[in-house]
C-alpha cells in the first residue's frame, strides 16, 4: 500500500503517475479522505483522483474518517477539504463513508472511532 501523504489537492498524482504504481507493482494506494471525494449539484461525488485510482487499476483504503471534531464547528476539516462547502453535521460522516464505499469502491477507511464504520457496514451487509 501506498499510504499518500498529500496535503492539498493539488498534491495527488496524476493517472499517469498511478499507473506508473502500479507498473512498479503496488496495488494499493492510501490517500486522505479529501482525494476521493468532490461536489457536484447533487452533492458529494467521487473526485478526479478517485476515477483515476480505478482507471489505474489500483484498490484503495482511505483515511481518517472521524478526526475532525464536530462537524457543524469545524466543518470537516483538513480531512473533508474538498466538500467543506457542503459539510453540515454529523450526518455528513455517513454520506461521505456512502460514497466511498459505493461509488468510490474503498477496501478499508481508517477511523478513530470504529463504531460508525462498523454500524455502516452492518447496515449495508459489508464484510
């Protein structure tokens, strides 16, 4: 796994460089939660980055889903960076954790707190 350590959007690889990963044999990447995710009219949606991750051919695990306090105060955080705009409660959490999961097709979220993502993947029959 390649745990990305990017800081801002503009930081994340390009297809080509993800695909030069997996060239080089990695078969996963890592990156923070605000890579995968975008706004679009109906909400949050999967970022650039994310369909290029699968057009890439690579899996991915994101982090850190529960690390940024309240999410009505803090609005997400540097975590949620790309959907901060819409970010109002904690509801939010789950809508985040839907897309990626459904849409974006993330393995594995890290969390600090592990009850959210164990009671959403209960609910949706994930193992």
């Amino acid at each position: 796994v390649f745990l990305d350590a990017a800081v801002k959007p503009d930081d994340l690889p390009s297809l080509d460089q993800l695909r030069q990963y997996k060239a080089k044999g990695i078969q996963w990447v890592g990156p923070p939660l605000f890579a995968l995710l975008d706004v679009d009219k109906h909400g949050m949606v999967p970022s650039r980055y994310a369909k290029d991750v699968k057009a890439a051919g690579l899996g991915v695990i994101a982090w850190s889903l529960e690390r940024s306090g309240i999410m009505a105060e803090s609005k997400g955080g540097w975590y949620y960076q790309s959907v901060r705009n819409i970010v109002q409660n904690e509801g939010d959490i789950m809508e985040a954790m839907h897309v990626l999961a459904q849409d974006v097709g993330v393995r594995g979220i890290f969390s600090d707190w592990p009850a959210t993502t164990t009671y959403y993947a209960n609910c949706m029959g994930l193992k």
